[in-house]
C-alpha cells in the first residue's frame, strides 16, 4: 500500500503543479486577449479575417477558425438492370444518389456535394385519364372507350408494370354554369339526347393494371351539358392531386391527362355563382364525387402548380387545335407539363400520350423545398456530351434516354445562423420523381472557446460575467468590457462626461455610444474601416490620398495620419526616398545641376531641364562651343591665334581643346568654319565639303511639278476625245435604225 500512496501523493502534487503552471499561463494569456481591442472598440471587433486578424498582432493559436463539413447518410447506388430482368418494387428502385446527408454551415462559406441521377429502365407507370363530358366531346367519348387495351399494349414496350385510371369532370352544379330547372338537372341537353346529370368531378375507375375493366367502365359514361363555354377541369385536377388514396397513386411516375375541347375557370370565377371561399387544396371526395364544388372557388393556376408539385404528378393536356395556345401559355407555368394536339374526335390520343411521356421523361429538373431565412443554394449541371449550364439552367437536363446518367453539382451557403439555433431540414428532389435528397442543414453560430467559458470569473469585476473566448460575458444587470458597471448607472450624467472629449458636446465624437462610461466605437459597413481611440476620434480611413489611394497606397492610416511604409514620406505617402530615377546618365545625381525630391529633380541652373537636368534648350551647340578651337587648331586663324603665348598654349592645348576631325567637317558644313580663313590649306579645305546648290534644286521641283501636270492634263484630253466618239457612234446606230423602222411601216401600210 505505501507505493500506491507515494504514487497517489506523486500524483496529486504533480497534478497541482500543472493546475499551477497552466493557470499562469491561461492568467498570462487572459491578459493579452482582454487587452487585445484598442481603446473605443467593441468586442465584436474580436470576430474579423484572419489576416487582419494576424495583421492587428493575434497569434495562430489565439485564433479560433472553424470551418463546415459534410457527411453522406445514405447512399444507395442507383439502379442497374435491363428490362426483363428480375422484377423489383417501386421502392427497391433508386435512381438519385445520395439520398440522405448532413450539412455543417458556417457564415459565408458554402458546402458543395454532388448528385447523380440515372432515368431507371422499366420503371412504373401510373396514368389517369381525366376527361372533359360536356355534350361537345360526344365523339370523343367513343373513341376512349378502347384506350384501356390499346393503351396497355403500348405502354408495354416502355415498361412492363403500367396502370390506368379514368375520371370525368363537367362543371360546379350552381348558376350560372348549369341550368338548375329540375328538367335541366335530370336532362341538360337538348331534345331527345339522353344526358346524364351534371357533376362537377367523378373518379370513375381507380388506377388498376386491368385494361378491359377500364374499357368496361368507361364504355357506360354518358355525356352531360353546361350553360357556359369555360369547363370546370381545374376542380377536378386539384382533387387527383390530393385524393392519393381515391386514386391510388404509387410511389412511381405519376402522369395525368387532362382531355378537353374548352378553356378553363380558375380563382375568382366562383364569385359568378356567389362562390367566395379560396379553394382549400384537401381532398373532398364522398363515393368517388366531389360534394364541394358549391361550397369552394376554384383553384389558382399557383395552387394547382403547388400541389401538382408536391405529389409529382407531370400533366398531359390534351386539347383540340383551338385551345391549343391557351393550354400552351398554361403549360409554361406548370413545370414537367406538355401539350398535345387532339384531333376532332380523340382518335390519335394514344401517340398522343406516348410523345408527350417520351417527352416529359426525357428531361429532369431539380427544385428544393423552402429555403431557411439567410441560406441560398445553387446549381451546376453536367449533362450528355459535357455540357455544362449553371444559375436556373443548372437545375435541369434534356435528351436524358433510359440509362443514362446525368450528374448536378449544389452548393448550399448561409448568411447567418437561424433564429432558434437548431437544424434545418431542405428536401431536393427531380420534378415528376417520388425521390428526394434529404439535407439536415447544422450551422455553426458559436466557438468551441464558448464551452470552456469560465463563470462569475475575476477577470470580469470580481465575478459579474463569464469568461468566454477572450472576453466577459456579462451576468444580467451588468455592463461594460469587463461588466464594471451596472445596467441602472449606464446613462448618468457623470459616466456621460468621461465620454466627451475637452469637455465638448459631443459623446464619443459621434461616432459611438457611451456605455458605462466608456465609449464604444460604431463599425462600418465596410470591415477594414473602423474607429478608434478614447473618444471614438481617431479612424484609419479619413487619412491623405494620392492617386485615389489611400496614402497613396504606400502606408496605412492610423488616426487620421499616414504611417508611411520605408523609403516613403509625405502627408499621403506620395514621396519616394528612392534616388535612382534621379540619376543622369552621367551617373550624377540630376546631373550635378538639380537637387532630387520625391524621386524627381528639380533643377537649380535655370538653363536645364528635364527628369534628370541633361536638357538645355538655350545652350551653345558643339560647333559653336569649339568653334575658336577649330579655327586655332586646324586652320591656324581665329582670335586665339594671336593671344598670348599662353592663351595660344591653352589653344593648343588638347586637354582644354577636345575635338575630332568628324567635328571639323561638321562645323565646316553649319558655315561656323571656313568664312574667316581664306588662306585655308588645301588638306584643312578638302575635308569641308560645298554646300548643296539651292537655285537649281528648286528649279528643277517647279519643272517636274509643270511637267507631271501636263501629262496629266493630256492623259485627261485623249480619255475625252475617246468617250465622244464612241458616244457619237452609238448616236449614229440608233438614228440608223430608227430609219429602217420608218420605212417598214410604210411599206406595210
């Protein structure tokens, strides 16, 4: 037992010394986080980039960044099977992956994942067929009466698991879209037609995979009647959508199609029959009829669209040429719909429906359920042949046949944290399509520093906060950075002075609130621009400019002035210590005429200019500077040759006289040599040469200019001479036959 306890007592001092040592450092380290915030700043300051951050003097492991993540929860594979194959459950089915994954958000930065959607071959096939029975779709009548069979047969060489269903539909049973006289309600055609009473929708036939049964079902319909031209079609369209039991709809490829020769009523028609109440979107079937026609309006087209939506049902219209372009107007608010062209008696509505299915299936667009306030999503297709689309046209793929796989790319962002701070679930799923993606939507709101927050700690006013990421959370009734002051004495007068500058008027300069005696600095939309100081004075954006920049892009601003970066000075930042653009090609600082600011000379000898001081406009030319030299040297003439031995010497001396033959022909050929020398050698005058000749050069320009303007001027002439004589040839012609014309008149007559 006395090694145990000799460990345990190890332990124990062991433990306390490092309890010790890390509550110096975490006491060393509280220090410098509470005094990390410059006087006037509040602490939300504490929460920037990590550069500016880094840049304000916090260390890396002072810094707290955390960042999203994701995680896939389920994730079955889409299906791979060929028609013929073993048969599966519509459940068993999977043509989007993934099916299920988690989000981890934090403000501004998004989470991408990726999704495939493959269009499964054989899959199942619901079809109702809604249809108008009003008295003008009597021919239309007998010809769906064999749909069932016919139908089933085609649809079988898409899938080999195909149901049908039947309703009709004629309009609400009130004035005035009905005639309501008691012979009208039993009988509403007119003479011996045999109709049936009206209705406003019946569900004739639930979805059934049995053609005949269909074909029996449907073959005892009989027509009915209204008043008006418009039909009720919407009522009935919004009862299959939500009637799913009545129906039967599976969780497979839901079509309706919706046969009509009319227009239709929507929203606010009822009012005609004294019908207010806004359509409720529930099911209101009794018996398979719908018993609230009198009692709700009809639906908007953004209701039906909704609901359509929500039990992935794609529409059908199938409409006579007439109302083909009112259906097709419909068609482009109603998304995974089509329009078919019915003929006058219904008898092409097989193709009919084949087509627009082969349509509809041939394109897949994504929609997602009602965003969270502050998240925004966004899509990326990538379909057959590579072609990439994004903003709306990145939600859908055309030309998609049976097996082929298409991908999208989503990228889902927050701007902030929910409310109530708890998970938000998005759903995404494939117009048309029973499966979804299910996103659990986590946001990061706080730091992990928040769990390790130390209550009622002496770092805030002997215990009146928590200690929590570098800074003090204040218990309720407390305020201040460190909770100093109570809630109560915040707007006193006397804590209000401290906030004053020189005794002023102004609190915090107007530029921040005085909180417990001490001003807290506003912050500015832009986040690099911030007040600071005691008094909110001070601000790192109002500072000197050049160039548009801020000091001159060349130093920052710290209260209202420049600190400017090395080799740079000036209000702005603007002047560069950097000597080398002052240097002449002589090597010399503005070539030893000038002084060098900002990197620019200025010229102290009035005569020169330029950057570096080497022009002078006004200064002798070479030839003239030596032109005593030349004369004295090479022609033994000049004032200098008859100067005293020593001016004579200084002549001849090379060092005070620098020139070169190629001078002496140059100042030979300026005249400045040679007019005060006519005793010059022979060898001294062969090396100037003559002068050019002006009196002939110039006549010899005026002669050519005469001489290229005469020819010109003849050129011009015999063009002339040419064009009148072939115009007087042509004259002569047509005079000619207009002779032999005369003459064969005459001897006709």
């Amino acid at each position: 037992s006395k090694p145990a306890t000799y460990r345990y007592q190890i332990n124990v001092q062991g433990r306390f010394i490092r309890n010790f040592l890390i509550f110096i450092m975490a006491s060393s380290l509280d220090f410098v986080s509470l005094n990390f915030l410059k006087q006037g700043e509040t602490v939300s300051t504490r929460c920037d980039e990590m550069h500016s951050l880094i840049k304000r003097g916090c260390d890396d492991d002072m810094i707290e960044n955390p960042h999203g993540k994701q995680k896939i929860l389920k994730n079955k594979k889409v299906t791979h099977r060929k028609k013929g194959a073993e048969k599966l459950k519509p459940e068993e089915i999977t043509q989007i992956q993934p099916q299920k994954l988690s989000l981890t958000l934090r403000s501004g930065e998004p989470q991408s994942f990726n999704l495939t959607f493959k269009r499964a071959e054989d899959y199942p096939i619901d079809l109702y067929y809604l249809m108008d029975l009003s008295y003008s779709m009597k021919d239309d009548l007998e010809n769906v009466k064999n749909l069932g069979t016919s139908l089933m047969l085609e649809m079988s060489k898409i899938t080999s698991d195909f149901r049908i269903g039947f309703g009709s539909f004629v309009e609400k049973t009130v004035m005035p879209y009905i005639s309501t006289t008691p012979a009208k309600l039993l009988n509403p055609c007119t003479g011996d037609q045999n109709c049936t009473s009206p209705f406003s929708y019946k569900n004739v036939l639930k979805l059934t995979s049995d053609g005949k049964k269909f074909n029996n079902l449907v073959g005892q319909q009989h027509i009915s009647g209204n008043l008006d031209s418009p039909e009720g079609g919407f009522d009935a369209i919004m009862q299959v959508a939500v009637c799913g039991d009545h129906i039967g709809w599976r969780n497979v490829t839901r079509l309706l199609v919706f046969s009509t020769d009319a227009g239709f009523h929507f929203a606010g028609d009822g009012k005609l029959g004294g019908i207010v109440l806004p359509n409720d979107g529930k099911c209101h079937l009794e018996n398979n009829a719908y018993t609230m026609s009198h009692y709700y309006d009809y639906p908007s087209i953004a209701h039906l669209v909704q609901k359509l939506s929500d039990n992935n049902i794609q529409t059908i219209f199938a409409v006579t040429e007439e109302f083909q372009p009112v259906y097709q107007e419909l068609k482009n608010l109603i998304p995974k719909s089509a329009v078919g062209t019915l003929s006058a008696n219904s008898s092409n509505v097989i193709n009919l429906i084949i087509d627009a299915y082969n349509s509809l299936s041939s394109e897949v667009i994504l929609e997602n359920s009602k965003l969270p306030e502050g998240v925004t999503i966004a899509y990326t297709s990538r379909c057959k042949n590579g072609v990439v689309s994004e903003g709306e046209s990145g939600r859908r793929c055309s030309n998609i046949s049976i097996g082929d796989e298409v991908m999208f790319s989503i990228s889902v962002t927050s701007k902030g944290c929910p409310k109530l701070g708890k998970p938000e679930h998005i759903k995404i799923k494939p117009l048309g399509f029973t499966e979804e993606v299910e996103i659990i939507l986590n946001f990061i709101c706080e730091c992990e520093c928040n769990k390790d927050g130390v209550k009622n700690s002496p770092l805030c006013h002997f215990g009146n906060g928590t200690y929590e990421c570098g800074a003090c959370k204040c218990n309720e009734g407390r305020v201040g950075r460190q909770c100093e002051c109570s809630s109560n004495d915040v707007a006193t007068e006397d804590m209000d002075r401290t906030c004053r500058k020189d005794n002023g008027t102004d609190i915090c300069s107007n530029n921040g609130d005085c909180v417990c005696g001490t001003c807290e600095c506003k912050k500015r939309d832009n986040p690099e621009e911030r007040y600071s100081g005691q008094h909110c004075e001070c601000d790192n954006f109002n500072c000197d400019r050049s160039g548009n920049k801020l000091c001159g892009g060349h130093g920052h601003c710290e209260c209202r002035v420049c600190v400017c970066d090395p080799m740079w000075t000036g209000n702005a930042c603007d002047c560069s210590l950097d000597n080398s653009t002052c240097l002449a090609s002589n090597k010399q600082i503005c070539n030893g005429r000038g002084e060098c600011e900002c990197g620019t000379c200025k010229c102290t000898d009035p005569k020169f200019q330029g950057p570096t001081c080497e022009t002078c406009p006004t200064c002798p030319g070479v030839c003239t500077e030596h032109k005593e030299c030349v004369q004295c040297r090479a022609f033994g003439t000049g004032e200098k040759k008859d100067t005293s031995k020593l001016s004579l010497l200084g002549c001849r001396n090379r060092e005070i006289c620098l020139f070169t033959l190629s001078r002496v022909r140059a100042c030979c050929s300026h005249g400045l040599v040679g007019s005060n020398h006519p005793n010059t050698a022979a060898p001294a005058v062969s090396d100037c040469p003559a002068g050019p000749d002006i009196i002939p050069i110039v006549a010899g320009v005026v002669a050519g200019i005469v001489l290229i303007g005469l020819a010109l001027l003849l050129i011009w002439k015999l063009l002339m001479i040419i064009h009148d004589r072939r115009e007087f040839a042509k004259f002569e012609k047509e005079k000619m036959n207009h002779n032999i014309t005369i003459v064969e008149n005459i001897t006709f007559v």
